[in-house]
C-alpha cells in the first residue's frame, strides 16, 4: 500500500478528513488507512462512518487495528493509544 493512502486524523473537522478518504478513492486507490492517536480517535471512527454511509457506501471496514505507542515529551516518556481503520472497496 502507497504511503499516500493513508489520512492521518488530527484536530481538524471530520469533513476535512472524510474529503481526504473520498478523494484517495475517487483517485483510484483500493483500500485506505485512517490512522489517529489519542484525542483524535474518536475523530477517526466518525471519519470512517461519514465517509462510508454518506458518500462511499460500497466501501466497507476491512480492518481495526488497535495499538499503544510510546512517545518521548518534555515530561519523559507517555504511552498514547492509537487507531489504524482500514476502508476497502
């Protein structure tokens, strides 16, 4: 899979993303990662499921992958959790 289809969720609105997703798959690409950490992963699900029952609904979820990742901050090292949504056609 191309790095380039895969959306990183953010702080920004869920429409910002769910334009990313539509545009990867009207673009031609078969399957797309929505990825997030903490805050955002709530951000990420609601992508998904825009995406999905508004504007794609012959894309499904092929895959959740869960996971934890250890970051290094100011204050020492903090475990985030995080999200990897696959879409596919």
């Amino acid at each position: 899979m191309a790095e380039d289809e895969v959306v990183f969720v953010g702080n920004k609105p869920v429409m910002n993303y769910v334009l990313a997703v539509v545009t990867q798959f009207n673009s031609g690409a078969k399957d797309v990662r929505i990825m997030a950490r903490g805050r955002a992963i709530s951000r990420a699900v609601d992508v998904a499921e825009v995406s999905r029952s508004r504007f794609l609904p012959d894309v499904r979820v092929m895959g959740i992958q869960i996971s934890t990742e250890t970051l290094n901050t100011d204050r020492g090292e903090t475990n985030v959790s995080a999200i990897e949504i696959t879409l596919g056609k």
